[in-house]
C-alpha cells in the first residue's frame, strides 16, 4: 500500500511504474528487469503482466466502446484469443469473475452506477492475466456502501490469482485492511516503510503517527479517548520544498540537523525503514 496526503506524489509514482510518466531519476525493475527505456518490442510481454485500476472509473473507460470492446481490445491486441468466438467467450468469463452479467458486454459506461464502472475496469486490467496491478485510489471516487464490496472484490481476486498490488489511497484504514506492507510517502519522498501490522502498531515517523492518529475509532468509547495529533506551522510547497527534511516545517520534533541535512532512510526493525534523525522518538 501506499499512502500519504494529497500531492505528495502517490498518483506521479504508480503512473511512472507503468511508464505512463518518464522519471527524471533512478531505475524501474520489473522481476528483477530493467523497463525504463526499453524498446515497445521488449516492454510489451511485461507490459501484459502489469495493469493498472484507475481512480474514475468513468473516465478511464471509453464512452464510444460498448464493454465487450473494451475488454476485448487488450485481448486481441496480446494475442491472447485468435477469433471473435474466442473473445466473446473471455469476455463472459471476465464479466462473472468481477460480478457482473454476460448482458453487461452490450452496454455502454454511461449505463453502469460507478461501482459497476470499477468492476469493468477492475475486469480489463485482469485481461491479460497480469501478475502485478497498481490500483490508484480505486475506491476513493464510489459510495461508502459500495467502497466496501470494492475491496472485498479485489481481496478475493488477489486470493484467486496471486496477484501483487499497488494499493494507493489516502485512507489508512483501508489500506490498513488489504496490505501487507505499507509506503509513507511525504511531497515525493519517502517517509517510512514497514509490514502493514508494524507499522500500525509502532510507528517510526512523526509523519506517520500523524496520519495513524487521525483515523477514526469505530468503537465510540476508545474514540473518544482518541489523541489527534495537530501539526503546526505551514505546509512546505512541493515545487519548492524547504531544505533538509520536507516535514520540519511542521514537525513537532523539528531540530536544526533537519534544515540542515536531509535524514536518509534507515532499518530500524526488520523491514522497518524511517527517513526521520529523531525516528522513534
């Protein structure tokens, strides 16, 4: 999973794993293989294994193609089917797979509610059988009611499959629920990565515990003991962030080392990574 507030660059880093955006720096491995500046003839068997879950599901589906086109396109475009028959068949299978029936092939977008229009794009991205899929705030735009159905969806899937997601919202108790390991990002950089379980539990950076202490309690007794944590100060701007660490502007731990030298990240616990100088504390 990968969380943090909004424009901090969650939507820029799963768009750059699929190559929708070109990085300025570093390097992109897929299973251990270099993608960025590969040639199309060596990037598209990858590109069958990597598919993407957009965050409107209205937008992302082409209002002109009825849902059987849609689902078709990457079907025929992989090779995966040799003829219509085939196709249309594939198609069926998909649909029931996500919940839907084989009559939603006929229909168009506009004629689905937008839980419906995320279980086409949900059955496109499955197309062609991908080990690995981003999923960008896949629920965030749906109502609470269906957020949920959403979720258990793509659990069930991931069960079925053995697919690895990118899970990217801004909801930490959701991705709280479908990860097993979870990102902090802070205006682009990385604040702490960590198991889901410990991350939750003993949260390394104050970015982080900010964020935790803001979920809301569905047990009313502990919510009301609940200890929000209020940042001050301003929120440092990402095309001109401050020097040092991108957080001590707000930070209540804030010393002159984080003007001064930014924190690199650190392993703290196994698999517990926090870029902070005073982590823990």
């Amino acid at each position: 999973g990968v969380v943090g507030e909004s424009g901090c660059g969650k939507s820029t880093f799963g768009r750059t794993l699929m190559r929708l955006y070109k990085p300025d720096a570093g390097q992109i491995l897929f299973d251990g293989t270099p993608i960025e500046g590969a040639s199309q003839s060596a990037i598209r068997p990858m590109r069958r294994r990597m598919q993407m879950v957009f965050q409107d599901p209205y937008a992302s589906l082409n209002p002109r193609m009825t849902v059987g086109e849609t689902l078709g396109e990457p079907l025929r475009f992989h090779g995966i089917t040799q003829d219509a028959r085939a196709t249309t068949a594939r198609v069926r299978d998909l649909l029931g797979t996500v919940g839907l029936g084989a009559n939603a092939a006929d229909r168009y977008p506009h004629e689905f509610s937008g839980g419906q229009r995320q279980r086409v794009a949900i059955a496109r991205a499955l197309a062609t059988q991908p080990d690995f899929i981003v999923a960008d705030e896949p629920i965030s735009a749906l109502d609470v009611n269906i957020q949920a159905q959403i979720i258990n969806l793509m659990m069930d899937l991931q069960a079925q499959f053995g697919l690895t997601y990118l899970f990217i919202a801004h909801d930490l108790a959701v991705v709280r629920h479908i990860s097993d390991r979870v990102v902090v990002l802070h205006l682009g950089k990385v604040a702490e990565i960590a198991p889901a379980a410990g991350l939750f539990a003993a949260p390394m950076h104050p970015y982080t515990r900010y964020l935790i202490s803001a979920i809301p309690q569905p047990d009313a007794a502990i919510e009301r003991t609940r200890r929000r944590i209020v940042l001050q100060g301003e929120v440092a701007s990402s095309i001109d962030p401050p020097s040092g660490c991108r957080f001590r502007t707000r930070c209540p731990l804030a010393q002159p080392i984080c003007a001064a030298q930014e924190p690199a990240p650190i392993e703290y616990r196994p698999g517990h990574i926090a870029a902070c100088h005073f982590a823990g504390q």
